[in-house]
C-alpha cells in the first residue's frame, strides 16, 4: 500500500473516532479527547511519512543494486 493510502486510512478512521467521541464522552472531557486523538492521528501520520521514506529509500536502493550486478 502506498503513503497516501495509509493517509487516507488514517483520517477516515480519526473523523470516525471524532464522531464517535463527540456522542459517548461527556461534554466536560471533549477537548481533552479531541486533543488526545489529534495527537495520535499526528503520531501515526509521522510514523507512516518515516516508514515510506524508508520503503522508497529500500526500493531506490534494491534498483541501483540490480543495476550495479548488471554492469
């Protein structure tokens, strides 16, 4: 699966969550739970961005190789 698919994932399952929240937690702990899940969505977006770096960097490498053995 590519990063933005992951993105994608990763926003439909905050807005479902946000949704949820807004109904079941009293109104007294809401920012408090819309600031925890932002800051989870914010981790998982980063922690996704860093491991597509890395597949890109790992099939960038793996090409090079190929072509180096080639020569």
């Amino acid at each position: 699966m590519s990063y933005y698919r992951w993105h994608y994932i990763g926003w439909l399952i905050f807005g479902l969550t946000l949704i949820v929240s807004y109904f079941t937690v009293p109104h007294k702990y809401g920012f408090t739970t819309i600031m925890v899940l932002t800051a989870l969505f914010a981790i998982y977006d980063l922690l996704i961005m860093f491991k597509a770096k890395r597949w890109e960097n790992n099939n960038r490498n793996q090409k090079t190789t190929k072509n180096s053995i080639k020569s």
